[in-house]
C-alpha cells in the first residue's frame, strides 16, 4: 500500500515540476522566476524524501535538509538583490 501511495507521490511531483519550469520560462517577472526556482527547490527536496523512502536510507533526509538550507539562503538573497541591487550592504 505504502508502495503504490509513493508512486503516486512521485508522480504528482514530477508533474509539480513539470508547472514549476513551465512558470519559470514563461514568468511575466523576475519575481515570478525567483518564487518558481524557490517551489521548484521544495519539489526537489519532496523528490528526494520520496526516493529516500522507496529505498530505506536515512542518507536522503540528512541531504533533503541541506537544500532546505541552500534554497532558503539563495531565496533570500535572490530577493534582496532584486530590492536593493545588492546582496550585501
């Protein structure tokens, strides 16, 4: 049961990405491409749980947080550039 619920959370996912890079070509703004490249980093880190649950390794998660880490950081510092034209003050 578990199996077949992870396919078709890999699935639903894939699709995630599929709208996320569709968003990220076609975004009227710059401020649409960061929010797409922002979802797109949560997609990865949902596809990288879900393989780390198909296969039983715990290896997966502790990588899973470290791009949570990056994404956020790179999230940020994408915005501040775009309000300020520079990242560091």
């Amino acid at each position: 049961m578990i199996a077949i619920a992870l396919q078709i959370a890999a699935i639903a996912i894939a699709l995630a990405l599929l709208l996320n890079g569709w968003r990220l070509y076609r975004g009227p703004a710059l401020a649409d491409r960061i929010l797409a490249l922002d979802t797109m980093v949560i997609n990865v880190i949902a596809v990288i749980v879900v393989i780390g649950m198909m296969g039983g390794n715990d290896t997966y998660f502790e990588a899973a947080l470290l791009l949570a880490m990056v994404g956020f950081v790179s999230t940020i510092a994408y915005c501040k550039f775009l309000l300020r034209g520079d990242i560091v003050e």
